[in-house]
C-alpha cells in the first residue's frame, strides 16, 4: 500500500497526504491537485476506489431504446448498462412505451443533464426514410452517439447491426433441409431497415429456390404475428420465418387457432433469440442476434469516442446463430400429416 | 396563445417578451427569471413545453433494479422510467446482474451525478437482515428514496410491496377448488422478505387445512423451480405454488423431465403476472403483481419527496391477481390419470 501511495505521490508531484486525501474523497483538495492525482492512479495502473470511478465518466451515457415488453430490449439495455458501469460510466435510461416520451422528447432533457453521449437503439435511425436532423445536430454539437440495429450511411457514428441477411439466410436454408416449399415470411412494416434488409434476402433465397413469394409485414409484435401467420398460413405456407420471437408467439397462436399443431402442420422461426423462447409451447426454434458482443461493442466505441478517439462508422455486422428447437419440423406432405388428429378437450369422443 | 402569455407575465411580474423568451429556451434570460417564469406556469396549471420539462426534476433519479432477464423487472424499470418522465425527471438506470456492479457500488457513483432521489426495487432492503445502514446514510444526507418489494420498518422511507400473503391465499384457495390436497411451495431464500412472507401465509393456510406443510426454497429462477419442482414431486405434490414465474418454468421443466404432464398430472401457479407466462407450454396460472399501479405509485413519491412533501413510510399493500391459465387443473386423483398416455417420439409402438 505504501508503495502504490509513493508511486501515486511522486508522479502527481504532491504529497502522500493528499494521496491519501483524494482516495478517501476528502473535501479539503484543490480540484486541480485532485484531477492531477486521478490521472496519476489511471496512468500508473491502478484501479480507482469505486467511489471514484464514476468521475472518470464526463457525464452519464444516454440510453434510448424502444418499449421493455419485447424481451430482446431489457437485454441490450442491461449489457450496455453494465459495460458502461465498468466503465465508470451511468446510464440515463429513456424507454418509448406506444403514447408515452419518444425519442425526440428525450434529447433535450438529455442534453439538460450534460450526457457525455447517447446509444441507440432500435431508434428512429432503423426507420429508413425517418428526419436524421437529431442525429446530425448531436454531432454537430460534438456529442458522441452510437446506433445499433439501423443503419443510416447518412449519419457518421458507430453502427452495429445483427446480419439480417445471414439470419433469413440461416432460417431459410433450416426450412428447405427439413422438406419445407412453400416459405413465408412475417416480418415489421416496410420502412424499418431491418425489414428491408430481410424482405430482401428473402427474396434473394426465394428466387433462387424457384418457390412462390409469401410475404407479410405487419408489426414485430404478437398481435402483428397473429395476422400475418394467419394469412400466410391461408396462402399454404409450411414453414413462416418470423421478424421477432414475438411475432412467432402470434404466428404459432394463429396456427392454434386454425387447428394446426407446431410443427407437425406448420413450423415456426423466431428472431432475436431472448431466453422466453426455451419455455414456449413448443420451445421456439429461432435465430439469435449477439446482444453480449453487440452491447459492448456499442459501450467501448462511445467510451473511445467520449475520450476523443474516433471511431469507424461504417456498417458493423454481427452474426447471428440458429437455434434449433421444438418449433421446426419435416414438411406436413413429406409425414403425411395435415393436422394433429387429438382432441382431448371435449366435443366428439 | 396571447392570452396565455399575459396571464404567465403578469404572475411572474415580467414582460410577455420575457415570457416567450423563456418558453423558447432562449439564453439571454437571468437563471431567478427564468425560475420564476417556470414557477408561474406550472402555478397557473399550464402545461409547460417539452424542452422545460426536465428542469422541474433537480436532477436525474436513481432506479435501482435486479438483472433484467426475469421479465418483472424490466416492467418496473419501464412504467417506473415513463411514469419520472412524465414529470420530469430522467431516470439513471442500474442492473446487478450476477457478479457486475452491485447495488452499494452504484450509490456514490449515482451521488456523484447528484441524483435528487433513487428507487430501490428488491435491492437490499428486500432481505431481512441485510446491512441497512447505506439507506439510513441516503436518508441522513437529506437524499429521498422509496422501496419496492421488500419493506424493511427501520427504514423511514415509502415503501410499496405486493401483497404477498394475499397472493399465497389466491393461489392456496384455487388449488383447493380444484380438489388438490398435497400442495407444495417452492420459492426464494429465506432472507428475502417476500420469501418470509409467502413461506408466513403458506404454512397458515396448511395449517387451516390440516394438510402436510411440503416447502422448498431455492432460488427465484428457472433452476432454482427445477430444483425446488424435482423435490416437491418426489414428496407427492399435485400442485405447486411458486414464488416467480420463472421458478414456475422450472417445475413445469422438472415435470416434463419425470414424464408427468401439466395440467393433468401436476397444477403449477406462477408469481408475477410477466406477459411471457401467456405464450408457455401451456400458458401459466399465476398471480400477477400490479406493477402499473406500484410503479406509478413509488414514481409520484419520490417526486413528492423531492418538492419536499414528506410520504408515509409504513408498508404499503398492492393487491395481486389470480390469472388463471392452461397450468392448473383437477388434482389427479380425481380424474384417475396419473400421467399422460401419449408415446409420440419413438418408444412402443
């Protein structure tokens, strides 16, 4: 201990006293001598007191992200949160539930409390054709921002994105293995960058296998599932690839009420891969995005751009796995089965 | 809009160009000025533009959560969030996933960013005999705070809980109807608070009954249910009380795992209420937390502890809801099954 306080000392050029004054965040040091012995622990090695971390922060971090119900957001809201928290650094959180504070409300009473940087996610930057003026005046004002899931060449900051392409490529290719011809797709409206992406990969795949287009976009919601599961299933699809777990909860609820069974009928791909999607009924078979690594990914590149460090803003993909479970099955021609044949509750017996 | 402006002038006692100087965030306005402009529109009961709206709160709010994976959590982070929004305040958000930052680590961090106030939802204060005396040191340095499920009297602070006797008495009661006479509770440690008040009700309500007091108490996860399930079970439960809906996955896992079925077999009833327990296989009995209305209430609060306005700190109730789903049924002496005769997957044939 007395080693580390002389090292601190010599190198700020102060007493070992006041070494010890700062560590024990005592009031009577002159800012200056206190920034000076900080910097000193920081480039010599040693690690803060934890009171003393969050100084190292200039100001929390805001985090805007969409409503918490769709399990995938608290996910990224708790990583970003946490690797921001070993970074010395706090997290304003800013939630847009539908009617509630949105997006372009949060900014200013952000900007209020002096963030030293905001990251997005799922923002207004993953609308396609959406006003990026915001983001252009943060930058202009030199606040550092970083987007995930929507990207925006317009905008230059860090962007980091699950490969929506491999994910549709993943699913589909999943669904041709098990017999599956007649695919569809349900995804969100046409204007989020992560549609267009997978509508257009789908298509890519589609053409490419020589099968007939079914495509529906509603919203990424399970109500938005339901509907489009239910005209998809209309159109004779066997297999339905799903914009968001949610939207494969609806799809699958669809399938239940027209009397189908999953997977023996109709076999269901979820997207985003959060940990509800285990206990389904069936347990969901889906394609995970890569919270951890994308989180942190998004809180090191602002903390290098707080610190001054530029960052590269092009068109960060991250690739997402399958994960094969309950959900997918062969093909209802290739089993010879059209419906589950079970009716336990009531009616004829 | 002219009429507006005269009535904001006159009460402050400024000019209508002062007024409209304010209101459009201009710079060239005193700091007592523009107080006192702010003062006479909210006095005068207008709604104040969006951009002032953050000045209101003296500074963020603390809000101080368990990990986000259990999906409760996140509700409360969410309508808590809003709900501060709504009035003001921005909210700094702080996880404790296992092993990360842990709730006394993040109170001179947040000190540090001066909150005006922190939420504490089952932190600490949830168990029984935890170190209070960072609570009672917030509280000496005049820094408001309000508690979430888990009420601790020696601390003179607001403090909302679900009503966890009541909750144990729905569910009790339901399984009863249902003709079960072996129930079993499988919930959280005993130093949660929560945990002591479940485990109070629960052995009142066997007693009552006359019947055999089964308890295990594990962890509040998935595998912590497991755990707790595999036990029950092997102690001839037919329904079993859990103390989260994730501990409720996990006995219906346990279940499925010794070849029993749900609800035929075994009745399971979860804790909470989170949206997910609608898509489960089948779709979870549970007692739901009004998370809405304790969120809302914990927000005004500490709103009102920072205008200065003293709150009650005894232990106030929020009444829980029975939702009953697909995951309870007749006990199984009575409908003679004793586990379910469907051999799909492979086996005799």
């Amino acid at each position: 201990m007395t080693g580390r306080l002389a090292r601190i000392a010599e190198h700020a050029g102060v007493s070992e006293a006041t070494v010890s004054r700062v560590l024990n965040n005592k009031s009577n040091v002159a800012e200056e001598t206190r920034a000076a012995v900080l910097t000193s622990i920081d480039v010599l090695g040693f690690e803060r007191p934890s009171h003393l971390r969050s100084r190292m922060g200039a100001g929390p971090v805001g985090l805007i992200v969409p409503e918490l119900t769709n399990p995938v957001f608290p996910l990224f809201a708790q990583v970003i949160q946490q690797r921001l928290a070993a970074k010395g650094f706090t997290a304003v959180l800013c939630t847009q539930a539908p009617g509630g504070v949105a997006e372009e409300d949060y900014l200013p009473m952000l900007l209020d409390h002096d963030v030293c940087g905001i990251i997005f996610v799922s923002g207004k930057h993953a609308e396609s054709n959406s006003d990026i003026s915001a983001y252009q005046k943060l930058l202009a004002e030199g606040v550092p921002i970083v987007m995930i899931n929507g990207h925006r060449p317009e905008i230059a900051a860090p962007s980091l994105s699950t490969d929506e392409r491999a994910a549709v490529a993943l699913a589909f290719d999943h669904l041709v293995q098990l017999g599956h011809e007649r695919i569809g797709l349900a995804t969100g409206q046409p204007r989020y960058v992560p549609s267009i992406r997978k509508v257009a990969e789908f298509e890519r795949q589609v053409a490419a296998a020589g099968m007939e287009k079914l495509i529906e976009q509603t919203w990424f919601t399970v109500e938005g599932g339901e509907l489009a599961g239910r005209s998809l299933i209309a159109q004779g699809a066997t297999g339905i690839i799903c914009g968001s777990d949610l939207m494969a909860l609806g799809v699958m609820r669809a399938a239940t009420q027209l009397g189908l069974t999953v997977p023996t009928d109709l076999s269901v791909i979820g997207y985003d891969g959060s940990d509800i999607t285990k206990y389904t009924g069936p347990p969901l078979t889906t394609i995970r995005q890569d919270v951890a690594t994308m989180s942190a990914a998004a809180a090191d590149a602002l903390a290098e751009l707080v610190k001054g460090h530029p960052q590269p803003s092009g068109d960060a993909l991250f690739a997402p796995e399958l994960l094969v479970r309950g959900s997918t099955g062969r093909a209802p021609y290739l089993t010879g089965v059209r419906h589950d044949p079970r009716t336990e509750a009531g009616g004829v017996g």
